[in-house]
C-alpha cells in the first residue's frame, strides 16, 4: 500500500433548532451575474503561477493584537507543540485482517496554506469560549480534522471565541450587550486578515471548517473573499462540512454565494466541497438538522472521493485509535477488529486507522433533502470490525464523523487542487 451572521443570537439559535454547530447556511436565495459566473467558472482549475501581491482594503499593513504572535494558534508553521505535527501515521486493516503501515509524510515545502476553524467543542460556561483550549477537545478536534493535510499545506489553526455547547443547548445566560456569534466570528476574522497581511506571501489558501466552523468560514467566504476578485483568486477549495450550501436547483453558483461555485471535477479551484453525511440506513428526515433543500435550492452535496458525482464511491476514513477523554468529534475509539482478543490489535502501533473498501458514499437526493449516503460494506465472517462509529441520532446523522469518514479523499482532492492551482 503507497504512503501517503447572523442577527440576535438568541434567534439564530432558534433558527438553528438548538443544532451543536450553530452553522445556519447563509442564504437560499440570490443568484450570480451569467457572465461572472461563466468567467469565474472558465479561470477555475488554470494553473498559478504567482498571485497578484496586491491586497484588499482593510488587509494592507493589518496587525492583530491576538493573532500577531503564537499563543493563540493551535496549528501554524514553527510554533512550539503544534498540534499539526503530532503523529499521523496509520495503519491500514485489511478485510482479511491483514495490517499495513502507511507513513504520514508531512510535505518539506508546502504549496499552499490550510486555514482551519474547528466545530463546536467548548464547555466553557457562558456563550463564548475563552482563549485556553483548558482541556481535550479543541485539540483533538484539530488532530482529527485538518493536521492530515499537512502532507500540502502549512496549517492555520486559531483559537477562537466559539459559541459553546451551554449557549447552543440554551444554558448559558444572557451577557447584556455582547452578541455571541458576532464575537466568534471577529475572532475567526480578524486571525484570517493577520494571516493574510502577514504570513501568507501571496500564496493560495484552503479554507477548512466543520458546523461551526463551517457556519463561520461561509460568513468569511461571503464577507470577504466572494465579491473580492484580490482574495477569490487566491482560494484554491473551501471545504465546509457538517453544514448546509445552498444553490439553485440544477445550477453550481449562486444561493449561498454568488461567485463561488460548487466543486465539479478533481482539479477545480476556486471552489466548495460541501456535504452533511448520514447512514444509508437511517437517512435525514423532517427534524433533521443538516442537508435541508431550500425554497428553490439544493443543499449542496459534493462528495470528496467522486466529485464528479458518478455514483457509489469507496471512501478512505481515517480515525484515531486513542480518543481523549471529553472529545466530541471523531466518533469512538475505532476498534480495529470484530474480537480484539482473537485478532492482531496488538500488533497496531500507529495512532490512526483506516479500512479500505468498508465505507462508500454517495451523495443522495430525496425527501427534501440531498446528503452524503455512507454504506458500510461489513462482513461478519472476516476479523475486521463490521461497523464504524458516529451516529448521534436522526437529526444529526453522522455529524461526528463527517470529516474523519473522508479525511483520505479530503487529503488526496487537497493535493490535486492545489497542484492545479500552482500550475
């Protein structure tokens, strides 16, 4: 095997049905100017060599007094107990139990940068997080959401002011004139604009987020990089997950913004991959959270492993072997065979997992919704495990596991766009 925006937050909490990841998509309506699209469509997937250096208003000689140094970055390039550079091998089990070792190789000279904003993972008390991460679960969310990608990017990871779990299930008080998802979202924007000004050189971005994260990444992309040709150029993919795009029925643009349109095939840039993920046997219904179609629109669904939308595809899941204690994404500790006592479980060294050809996904319209259908493909006869973790209930779907499911076809699309867009 190779190596390898919201107004009173009190009302988007409502609007969001009380969902862990406060991530409402942005808009079901508007559409893009044809020829904008069609231009933006044609440029996409060209090679480049070098973006223009010239930045947009408000980003030129921009410092932030909390980004400018390394305290409140979980992943960025030199910093002291980077979290992207913790181990990433694996091991790959075989449906016949069979192991394989596949070494993580960290790129020497990244291509590009990954700007990361992690889902809804913080206890704290009151409606906003603090700056310490004070525990497991930011830092295991990174680990297993964006460190992989490492193997292309220089990873951006800040800390951020999220909306925590008590304001999300209605606990948390009310702090008189603080808006709760105005302060995450200046965190989230004001670490992207030093980045930009500061570290970044001209180079393309990935933008990467997931509920939350997500929620927050569409407010960037709509806010500040859709109408802004400067920052549009320079976005090689954005990969927003556990959330909801939005665009018109049988179109790619338009919806949720109106430049940026959906990934269509592996070398695409400038472009979204988006899906909710739900298990073949338990599809979204009507109080399901994520992949709800709009009034004239299609939730998007762009699976990572078959863009194109050919059909069934196997997925490259990958997760981790020793989930901390108190960490919310990434399932349950994945356990690598059916009996442990009977197999080789000992013989796995490597923090990470993966099963070949147990998983496939393909992204599913019916019922008012359109979604990533995962299969597991099990046979009880063979030693390997018969099934993955991450159910949470109907209206969640897989919602823990929605990146880890597809992090090897996330890692591998990521490398060929950005291959694409340094030509």
């Amino acid at each position: 095997m190779s190596t390898r925006v919201i107004g009173g937050w009190r009302t988007a909490v409502a609007l969001c049905a009380a969902v862990l990841a406060a991530s409402c998509s942005s808009d079901d309506g508007g559409g893009a100017d044809t020829a904008d699209a069609a231009e933006d469509e044609a440029a996409a997937g060209e090679g480049h060599a070098r973006p223009q250096l010239e930045l947009p208003a408000g980003y030129e000689g921009y410092s932030s007094e909390v980004y400018a140094g390394d305290a409140h970055w979980l992943c960025k390039p030199g910093i002291e107990n980077d979290v992207c550079s913790r181990d990433l091998d694996a091991t790959a089990v075989a449906a016949d139990g069979t192991i394989d070792v596949i070494e993580h190789e960290t790129a020497e000279d990244p291509p590009v940068d990954c700007f990361y904003v992690y889902p809804t993972t913080s206890a704290d008390p009151g409606p906003n997080s603090d700056f310490d991460p004070g525990g497991p679960a930011e830092i295991a969310t990174v680990y297993n959401q964006v460190a992989r990608l490492s193997s292309t990017c220089r990873v951006y990871a800040p800390l951020y002011r999220q909306l925590t779990i008590s304001v999300i299930a209605g606990g948390a008080e009310e702090t008189e004139g603080v808006d709760p998802p105005a302060v995450a979202y200046g965190d989230v924007l004001d670490a992207f604009k030093d980045d930009i000004a500061n570290e970044s050189d001209g180079r393309g971005f990935v933008l990467v987020g997931h509920s939350q994260g997500a929620g927050m990444l569409t407010r960037l992309i709509d806010g500040e990089i859709d109408d802004e040709p400067r920052l549009r150029d320079r976005l090689v993919a954005a990969y927003l997950l556990g959330s909801t795009v939005h665009v018109p029925e049988g179109e790619v643009v338009g919806g949720t913004f109106d430049n940026v349109p959906l990934c269509e095939r592996d070398d695409q840039t400038g472009c979204v991959v988006s899906y909710a993920s739900f298990r073949s046997t338990s599809p979204p219904g009507g109080t399901s959270f994520f992949a709800r179609d709009g009034d004239g629109t299609t939730a998007a669904c762009v699976n990572p492993a078959d863009v194109a939308g050919g059909g069934p595809a196997p997925l490259q899941p990958y997760f981790n072997l020793d989930q901390p204690e108190g960490a919310l994404l990434g399932g349950a500790p994945a356990q690598p065979f059916a009996d442990d006592a009977a197999a080789s479980a000992d013989d796995i060294t490597t923090p990470w997992v993966t099963y070949p050809g147990l998983v496939e996904g393909t992204c599913v319209r019916e019922g008012g919704f359109s979604y990533l259908e995962l299969t597991v493909d099990a046979d009880p006869s063979d030693p390997r495990t018969d099934d993955i973790g991450g159910d949470l209930s109907p209206e969640w779907g897989m919602h823990l596991v929605d990146a880890n499911v597809a992090m090897g076809d996330i890692e591998d699309l990521v490398a060929t766009q950005a291959a694409a867009y340094t030509g």
